[in-house]
C-alpha cells in the first residue's frame, strides 16, 4: 500500500508538471471557484493566465531556489506588463479578471508543490520562459 502511495504522489506530480508547462492543447484547472467561465473568450483568457503567468511565477520560483538566473525585473513582472498592454489593448479590460483567475490558479499550485521544482525541472521552466520573451519581443 506504500508502494501504491508513492505511485500516486509522482503521478500527481507528473500531472502538475504537465499542467504547468503544456505542450500544446487545452489547459484546465477544474478547482477555480470564480470567475466562471462562459465565454471561449473567457476561457481562452484564463488559459492565458494558466500558461503565461504560470511560467513566470514558476520561473520566478526557480530563481529563487537558485536553479536560474535572475534579471533585472521578475518575471511576473515582465509577465504582468506585457499582458496589460497586450492583452488589455487587443481583447478588452473584461478579459483581464480571466487571465488574472488563471494565474492565480496556478500561483496556487505552484506555491503548494514547490518542492517539485528540482534543478532539471527549472531547466525546462527555462527554456519555456525564454521562448516567451522572444514572443513578447516581437510585439
């Protein structure tokens, strides 16, 4: 029956993982209690929230274990930033309290399994994070 607990704990995690750094498809956090979604547009703006913010608050959270480099600003603020120019400018300040649920969803997680985040894990956190930058250079 251990045997079966430890099993469970690194499925568990695995599931986190991919939640957190998603390779593609949908992204769902089935415990947010507000705001409820009913709109695609909503949806897909708490989505962005999920995937967006939760790379940099992960990134952030990596830095801080020591396992990245720290910048010049956090990455949820560039994160922050970047989303209420962008997201605001071109989807409407209605979205934003979606992107912001979204986040703080995963901020949540996150906080709750830092201990997940070992020196491989922030490797791939990394990576994603600086292909994000590189998008939000070209806009």
């Amino acid at each position: 029956m251990a045997t079966e607990n430890v099993k469970w704990d690194e499925m568990k995690k695995l599931a986190l993982f991919a939640l957190m750094i998603p390779a593609g498809g949908l992204v769902y956090a089935n415990d947010a209690a507000q705001p409820t979604t009913n709109t695609t547009a909503q949806a897909q703006a708490r989505q962005l929230g999920i995937f967006f913010g939760g790379t940099a608050s992960q990134y952030d959270l990596c830095v801080k274990k020591g396992f990245l480099p720290k910048g010049d600003r956090s990455a949820e603020e560039i994160a922050k930033s970047f989303m209420e120019k962008t997201w605001a400018m071109n989807q409407g300040a209605d979205q934003s309290v979606y992107v912001q649920d979204g986040w703080n969803t995963m901020k949540k997680e996150i906080s709750e399994n830092e201990s997940f985040y070992t020196k491989e894990q922030c490797a791939s956190v990394g990576k994603q994070w600086t292909k994000l930058l590189v998008v939000m250079g070209k806009k």
